[in-house]
C-alpha cells in the first residue's frame, strides 16, 4: 500500500475516535467560530452583530475598548476555520431549501448554526479533530522517511493518543492543533530530498502565521531562519522575506483595529518581556517538565525514549545541524513558555503549552527504531518492556481527559481555583488524572 494511501487510513483511524468523542473542553476558544463567520457574512472581524448577547452572559473571551467588540484571542485560528465555516454554512441553508419550515422550527427555539448559546461548538470539535487527524497523517510520513510501515504506525499511535493531540488539540479548538500542524509540515519539507525555492517560501509563509495563532509562535519562525543562515543564504533571505510579508500584512490589520501593531493578547507579552513577568521562571522550567500536576514527562513519559533517541544520532554519527536545530527549538519554546507569568496554562489539562513542540520529541522517537542494533539484546528486550509501559501509562493518562470533562472541571475548581492556587500543581497526592 502506497504512503498516500496510508497517510488517509492513518487520518480516518485518528478522525473516527475524536468525532465519536463529544468531550468539548472550550472556554478561550468559544468565539473563534464566530470570528470566521464574521469574516464570511460581514467581512470584517468585529462581533458588534453579538453586542446585544454579550451584555446579558459571560463576555470571556471579548475585548472592547473602543467602538467595536472583538474576539481577545489571536485570529489566526479563526481564519484557518474560515473554510470550514464556509462549507458548514453552505451545507445548512442547503437544507433550509430543501426544507424551508426547518428554519421557522429553529428560528422559534432561538437556535441557528452558529448561534453563541447553541451548537457552534459542534462545529468547533469538528475543525479540531480534522486538524489533529492530519497532524497524525503528517507525523506517519514523517516516521516513513526512516521506518517500515509498521514502525511508523507504532510512532504514530503514540503521538495520536498518548500526548496532548489527544486529550487537548482534539479536544476543542486551541491554538494548538494549529501549531502542531504547520511544525509538522515544515519538518516534512526540511527532511525531503528536494528541497527547493518554493518549499522555502511555505516554510516561511506558515511559520510565520504561527505568530499570528499564538505568540510564542515568533520562536518557530526565528529559529528556522537562524537555521537557513546557517545552511544556506539564499534560502534564509527567501523564508524571512515570504514570513515577513505575512507579519507586515498582521501588524497593519492590528493598527486599523486597535491602534497599535500588537492586538490585546500579544501586548500582555510584551509587557512580561519588558520586565512585568518572570517571578516564577525556574518553578515554571521544573513545573512544565516534572510537576504532576503539568509536568510533560508526567502525562507523557514515552518521551523519555526522544531523550534517549537523541543520545542514539549522537553515538551513531547521525546527529545532523537540523537535529540540533530542531533541540534548539523545542528548548527556545520550553524557555519561552516558562517567562509566561501564568505558567501553568490555567484551566486546561497536563502540558498545554509544552504541546506545541510535540513534532520534535516525536521526531526524535525514530532514532529507537531506526536502529535496534544499538543495544544489546537483552538490553534492547527490556527497553522493548519498558516502552510498552510507558505508552500504556501515557494513553491512560491523555484518555482519562480526552472523554471526561470531569478531570477538567473537578480538579480545575477543586478544592480551589488553580488559577489563584498554582502551588497545587505540585500536590503528588492529586494528580489531575487519578480525579
């Protein structure tokens, strides 16, 4: 069976299980739906149209300073739904003319498609388990570059459901699933054989977006480009002008709708980078790694096995300029998300923000399979035993959020609200995923 077959079998096995999981977990992520359906039927991305909701309910989410209501969240993910938006919108006025008395039924009830206190987020775990099917399609071609069928397949199990893809990208839409995505994509077109002028110009076109879906996302772009330098020149000039036309295209949509290049989000960045944040950098580097309550080797141990596939490349002579960068990367995301004075990533589960360098420790899995001659024997067999421990305890520990919205809420609020007592993070006797 060829790769591209595979690659559509791995997105449906991935698809089916996140659809027929109708956990939601949405609190930012509430408006970003309504944003891309602005766009389509306004072209604009004010939600002035939800004024008059927004006064009676909870206006989480909404930043109004001055004339218009927007949506405080980035908008990159918004308008990666745009399409998505589009197509479901289509699909519901077809049905309204096939049956025009249905419109009249909902209309009484006060329900429409995308109506804020309805079923919008039908469509939002849709988008997301789409994202996070092709992320799972992505990593297996990924892992074929390297590994047999099978050996890609065990990877890509791993990183389907036992990390966050699982129990928070598939969950609701985040801007995670996003970022996993278009890392992926990028690290798929630097490992091709052919890479050439216009692969450079996606690289640096999507990269770049990434800042636009998260702020942080400026840590992929920048270390891609100091990658180039490093490699090759002209490739470096061609990424950093596409990125760049992306960002001046986002600084100039900013300054028409706030008076300023950065919107609300991103100015609470820059006020931590200007000294306002970093009281709990160090508590925040252990947290996101060790704690039980965030900590990334806690809810997804696997990926012990990326730090010992690290060690493989460096004693096989295959540790590459690439695969420095790429450590390079997931240590500039990891010290950029420790000077975030929320650490902890609030309400949510396990390592959020850690998640978005999920393509890296997945890609420095495949040194373990790649070469099974490393260790000896016996050696290897109890590695084997172990791996398979360790994928056990991860999958248990991703599914227990992925279909309980109970390990959220339960252990989020109690015995209190994690955002106004952060130190239970560190509680070893109530790890969210024993709630």
């Amino acid at each position: 069976m060829s790769n591209k077959k595979l690659f559509f079998l791995v997105f449906f096995c991935v698809l089916i299980p996140n659809l027929l999981n109708t956990n939601v977990t949405s609190w930012d992520t509430r408006w970003t739906i309504h944003t891309a359906y602005s766009l389509i039927s306004e072209g604009d991305l004010d939600l002035d149209e939800y004024a008059d909701y927004l006064k009676k309910n909870d206006n989480y989410g909404i930043w109004k300073e001055r004339d218009h209501i927007y949506y405080f969240f980035p908008i990159g993910v918004s308008i990666i739904s745009v399409p998505f938006v589009f197509i479901a919108e289509y699909i519901y006025e077809l049905i309204l003319v096939v049956n025009p008395e249905i419109k009249t039924k909902l209309a009484a009830q006060g329900i429409t498609l995308f109506n804020v206190s309805n079923y919008y987020y039908i469509l939002e775990y849709f988008i997301a388990s789409i994202i996070v099917s092709i992320c799972a399609g992505m990593c297996f071609l990924i892992c074929r570059k390297y590994l047999s069928i099978r050996d890609a397949l065990i990877i890509t199990f791993v990183f389907a459901f036992c990390t966050s893809l699982w129990s928070i990208a598939g969950r609701a839409l985040w801007m995670h699933g996003p970022l996993i995505l278009f890392l992926l994509i990028v690290i798929y077109m630097l490992i091709s054989e052919n890479l050439n002028v216009k692969k450079v110009i996606w690289m640096g076109l999507l990269m770049a977006f990434c800042y636009t879906i998260r702020p942080t996302g400026i840590v992929f772009f920048g270390v891609f480009l100091v990658y180039f330098l490093f490699t090759n020149r002209k490739f470096a000039s061609i990424y950093f002008l596409s990125g760049a036309a992306i960002f001046a295209w986002f600084f100039i949509l900013n300054y028409s709708l706030y008076n300023n290049i950065l919107p609300p989000y991103y100015q609470f960045y820059a006020d931590i980078i200007n000294g306002n944040g970093y009281p709990n950098f160090f508590e925040a580097l252990a947290g996101n790694m060790i704690s039980p309550g965030k900590g990334l080797l806690i809810f997804s141990p696997i990926f012990v096995f990326s730090a010992i596939g690290v060690y493989m490349k460096i004693k096989m002579k295959d540790f590459s300029i690439m695969d420095f960068f790429f450590i390079l990367l997931f240590l500039g995301y990891y010290i950029s998300i420790a000077v975030v004075t929320k650490w902890w990533s609030g309400w949510s589960y396990g390592p959020r923000y850690i998640s978005d360098t999920l393509p890296v420790l997945i890609y420095f899995l495949i040194p373990y399979f790649k070469y099974p001659e490393f260790f000896k024997k016996t050696s290897r067999k109890v590695l084997n035993y172990v791996f398979i421990v360790l994928v056990i305890a991860s999958l248990y520990i991703h599914t227990r959020a992925a279909i309980s919205f109970r390990v959220w809420n339960d252990w989020n609020g109690v015995p209190n609200d994690i955002d106004y007592h952060p130190e239970r993070i560190w509680d070893w006797k109530d790890p969210p995923f024993l709630r």
